[in-house]
C-alpha cells in the first residue's frame, strides 16, 4: 500500500480539486523532460514560469512551450539573487498571483528550471503557501538536474562506492574557495561547484594554484543551445553565464 501510495504522486493521478505542482522541467534539452512533467502540464490550466525582468524570456517556459500554447501562460518575475529586487515582496506578489487562479478553480503548475531539490527558487513559494493556505492541496515533481545531465555527457561518476559527493554554490572569496578544495581534496571527496558565473576568473586562479584547472570539467548551459563542456583549462573567455557549474574528483 505504501508503494502504491508513493506512485500515484509521479504517476497520472486524477486531480479532483485545483492545485499547485511544482515541476522540475530539466536544465534545458525538452527531450529530458519526463513523462510526469508532461502529464502535469497537460492536466493544468494555468503555467507560471520564472524570468529574470520583464524583458527577459523564460529558459523554463521555452523548455515546455510545445505544451503550454494554449493554456495561461503567467511570468513571474523571480529575484535570481538580485540586490535590486526585494525577495520577500517577489515570493508575497508570486504566492497572491498562485493562490487566486487556484481558489478561481484553476489548478496551476510552476515550472522549475532543472529539479525541483536543488538550488530551487520554488520552494520558498511552496514554503509560503504551505503556512499561510495549509488547505491548498500541493505537488512536486523532480526533473533532472544540470548536475546529473553534465555528468552523464561527461561519463563522469558523481559519486563510487565510498565517496562522499559535495555540491556548493560556489564562494565568493579566494580563500573560501581554496579552503573548500583543499578540504575536498584531503578528504577525497568529489566537488561541483555550481552558479560559477561571475565569479570565473576567481575560480580560473584558484584552480591553477591548486594545480587542477587540467582535471577540473566545466559545464555550461547544460542542454542549451550554446552547451559547452570542456576541462577548465580549455575555456579561455573571461567571463562565463549563469548557468555554469564545475566538477572536480581528487584521485
């Protein structure tokens, strides 16, 4: 019964009142998008995608546009680690937008970039509509990361028999940095650093210091158009976008 139970949230279960699902869409490629995603979408009447300003398109919403043409379609300006936006007012404003299509009779779906775990901007939604409507019935489906997407084009194994697996937004200061590859480097345990963006030319200098800018993969726009993966020591531009991340194994 509990596995059968545990089924029914991924598979197509029948929505007998409006919803919220939260909906892990992949890091960019719509052919990894699973079929729970899909269902989901299809099923709900109303799309509320992320974007950065109100000039800017969703990567989200471009990923599933083959199934959302006809449906609402309700861009939600997301803070994206912004000094200029008040995160607390986005996250109200979003919920306030959700939670009316929702008590209107809509079931809603919010897409997530990559999966629905990891460095996800949904859940602080989710975490709002949870304590102030507990009535509203909610759902998340997982998507596949740009972690796990970059390491399957790479063969690379995230985590043998044994290791232990790290994954940090990565640091702002040399020495934080530093501190974390040594520790990760004595301990044996394999690092990606993700949302290198701005902060390349930092990283570039500590990997050369550490003597593994050779051994060290980056992965950038995972699934996108412009995807590159290639070893650090390859990559010779100055700056990197935002969607960028670093996996490193010490042997």
């Amino acid at each position: 019964m509990l596995i059968k139970n545990f089924l029914t949230v991924f598979a197509g279960h029948k929505i007998d009142s409006p919803s919220l699902t939260i909906v892990g869409v992949g890091p960019g490629d719509p052919s990894l998008l699973t079929i729970a995603a899909v269902d989901a979408i299809k099923k709900a009447k109303v799309i509320v995608f992320p974007i950065s300003d109100d000039n800017k398109k969703s990567f989200a919403a471009e990923i599933v546009k083959k199934y959302t043409k006809f449906k609402k379609n309700i861009p939600i300006i997301f803070p994206m680690a912004r000094q200029d936006f008040d995160p607390d007012e986005i996250w109200s404003n979003a919920v306030q937008k959700i939670v009316k299509f929702i008590k209107n009779g809509e079931s809603v779906v919010l897409l997530c970039l990559g999966d629905t775990s990891l460095f996800a901007s949904s859940s602080n939604i989710l975490r709002i509509i949870k304590h102030n409507y507990p009535e509203i019935i909610t759902k998340t489906i997982p998507g596949i990361s740009s972690v796990s997407a970059a390491a399957a084009l790479n063969e690379f194994d995230l985590v043998k028999k044994g290791e232990t697996l790290i994954i940090k937004e990565c640091p702002s200061s040399n020495l934080e940095l530093t501190s974390l590859i040594r520790e990760s480097s004595e301990k044996k345990r394999v690092l990606v650093i993700m949302k290198v963006g701005k902060r390349w030319n930092l990283v570039r200098e500590t990997l050369k210091k550490e003597n593994i800018i050779n051994s060290s993969l980056i992965a950038l726009s995972v699934g996108m158009p412009d995807q590159i993966i290639q070893y650090a020591s390859q990559y010779k531009k100055d700056f990197m976008p935002y969607f960028s991340l670093i996996m490193i194994r010490f042997d």
